[in-house]
C-alpha cells in the first residue's frame, strides 16, 4: 500500500483516504463521495477496512463486530474506489502473529508484544473516553498508522463520531500530518436513526426502541430553542428520563458541550453540542448535534 501511495505521489495524483472498520453502508459511502468530490476523477480513493482490536476493551463486541468482506467490496466497487486496503493484524501489529482477529483470538484487545501508541491527552478524556478508557489511544495508533501507509492529501470522517473526529484534528495538528481532515454530515435513516454497522444487532422491537436516541436529541432541540439557556443536569435529567422510557433503552450519558474545544459548558445554549450513548438491549449506539 506504502509502495503505490509513493507511485501516485511521484506523479502528482491527489490521494482521498476513508479508514472504516468494515460492514459498510450508505453512511460510508456518503464519506466516499466526499473523498472522490475532493480529489477529483484523476484522484485515488482508498477505503481501508481494518478491525482494530487495540480500540476494543476484553469486554467489548471485538468477536461478534459484523463482517461481510464480499458485501463491502462489492459496495466499493460500484461506488468507484479505486484500492480497499485491507490489512492483516500481523502487518498493522509487527510480531503478533499471522492471524486476523476473527475468532477467538479476537477476545484479546491489547496485542502482545507491542508497545508503541499515539495518545492524546486532553480531548479524549470525556465522553467516549471516560466510557471507553483504552479507546481512543487504539484509534489514534491505528490511525496515524494507517495515515503513514496509505499518506493521504484528505481524509473523511464521520460527524457521528463527533468526539474522534475532533480527535484526529487534533493529532493531525499536534504532530504535523500533511492530511487535512474533512469531517461529513452523519447520515440517518428515514426514521433519524443514525447508520451504524452495529445497526445490524437491532433485532424485532429494539430496532424501534433505537429511534428514541434521535427523539431525545429532537426533544433537547426544542427545549433549548424555546428555552434559550438551559441548566446541563436538568437537561441530563429529562433526557435520561425519556430514553429509559423504552423497556430495553438505558442511557449510558449525555453531555452538553462547545464543540470546538469539547469543554463542558455551565449553561445549555443555542449552538451548543450535545452527545450522547444509549445501550438498546445490549448494542450501544451513539449520535451527537448541534443544538
């Protein structure tokens, strides 16, 4: 991959970079779109498909993530990717070992034998951080890797995942990646749901349940349009109550934040951030908007 980004280098071609961790849907290919719109026709798109075990804690769905390699190659290919890079775990992690982490070997989050990662420190202490302790420092090694092999002029990232966004301009500012970052809107279903790979475990009624995610962001909407400033634990309050109104919906948090520096903020005003994570049965699901 190394080898041919150089070759296009060399010549001049402009590289558009979408990294995913595979089981895509039309959220990705919205991020694919904007790659190509960025680079051009004469450009290359990459899609690279990597489930990254360093951003999974032991007890987290590493194991039972959703692969389809044929769907998402099929995917690429009639949405014009020109590479899909998908790399083994023994060449994103040296001396681990030849196998990919699709089975049971999957069950182990840390590699053995590696011991070099990216970590910021101040953005990703909240939210999904403080959720997720090793998460972010897995998505910022695999990342800066994965910019290293694929040496992208532009990368898309998802407004769904807000707070990682913001994370990887943050590690791109911090140590000097000749990328810029283009961060696209999130893309839902026709009922709000925002797309997710993990979308797939919502079976029979917790499909529906799921949409009370974006209803509690719709609800907030109003309240802070019609309220004007707003404390942050009512808010808090209110939204938890509304998400645990479903039988099988429990709300993990809810943060109220400026969206440039992702600081908490004392009073909830118009054009604020909101984020929040819910556990539907036993998918967790995230989604975020400016309020």
């Amino acid at each position: 991959m190394q080898r041919l980004a150089k070759q296009w280098q060399r010549k001049g071609i402009r590289i558009g970079f979408v990294p995913t961790m595979g089981y895509l849907h039309d959220g990705h290919m919205s991020l694919v779109r904007e790659a190509r719109k960025r680079v051009g026709k004469k450009g290359m798109v990459v899609v690279s498909i990597y489930v990254n075990p360093t951003q999974f804690a032991p007890t987290e769905d590493l194991a039972k993530y959703p692969r389809d390699l044929k769907r998402d190659l099929k995917l690429c290919g009639d949405e014009g990717v020109d590479v899909v890079f998908t790399p083994a775990d023994k060449e994103m992690y040296p001396k681990v070992g030849s196998s990919r982490c699709d089975d049971r070997t999957a069950q182990r989050a840390v590699p053995t034998n590696y011991s070099t990662y990216v970590v910021e420190e101040k953005l990703s202490q909240t939210m999904e951080g403080a959720s997720r302790p090793t998460h972010f420092r897995g998505v910022t090694t695999v990342v800066a890797k994965l910019f290293n092999m694929v040496l992208p002029d532009v990368s898309v990232f998802g407004q769904k995942d807000f707070q990682q966004a913001a994370i990887i301009q943050k590690m791109v500012a911090d140590l000097n990646f000749p990328v810029k970052i283009i961060v696209a809107p999130t893309k839902r279903e026709r009922d709000g749901l925002a797309m997710s790979s993990r979308n797939k475990y919502l079976e029979g009624d917790l499909r529906r349940q799921a949409t009370v995610v974006w209803r509690s962001i719709q609800w907030t909407q109003a309240a802070v349009k019609r309220r004007k400033a707003v404390s942050p634990v009512e808010l808090k309050s209110e939204v938890k109550r509304l998400i645990e109104s479903e039988p099988d919906a429990r709300l993990d948090y809810a943060e109220f934040f400026d969206p440039q520096t992702l600081e908490p903020v004392a009073e909830v005003r118009p054009g604020a951030q909101m984020a929040l994570a819910v556990f539907v049965g036993k998918t967790r699901l995230i989604d975020n908007a400016r309020l």
